[in-house]
C-alpha cells in the first residue's frame, strides 16, 4: 500500500496553530494510522500536517507561478 506522503525526514518546525473541522481532524487521525501501518512508526496528526502542507504547496502550479511573478517583480 502506498500514501502520496513519503517518510518523515528529521526536522526543525516553526509553530503553527490551526483549528480545522471535526471530518478533517477525523480524517487526519485516520491518516496518521494509516501512516503507522505502512512505516511501523506512530505519528501524530499535527507531524503530518507541515509536511502534507509542503506537498500540497510543491504541487499547486498557480502558487508556484504567482511565487516566480513576485519574485520577478521585486527585482
């Protein structure tokens, strides 16, 4: 079985706090054991969710577009 999100790596997190619905924080708990299942190492839901964020920013196209825009304007 395989899940978009890879293994953690080692990190050092800034703090974020967020308040999310009770189906997303259903959904993140039922991720996070998942994610035990398939690397045999429990992780709770607030680990998962910086680097779900990061794939989920690497992967918005417009995001990346609008970035490179004002990164060219700024110049």
């Amino acid at each position: 079985m395989t899940i978009k999100l890879k293994q953690l790596p080692d990190r050092e997190m800034k703090r974020l706090t967020i308040s999310v619905s009770p189906h997303v924080f259903n959904d993140l708990q039922a991720y996070a054991e998942i994610y035990a299942d398939i690397y045999g190492k429990e992780e709770q839901p607030s680990a998962l969710v910086p680097s779900m964020v990061e794939a989920f920013l690497a992967s918005d196209s417009g995001f990346k577009r609008a970035q490179k825009e004002r990164q060219q304007s700024s110049s």
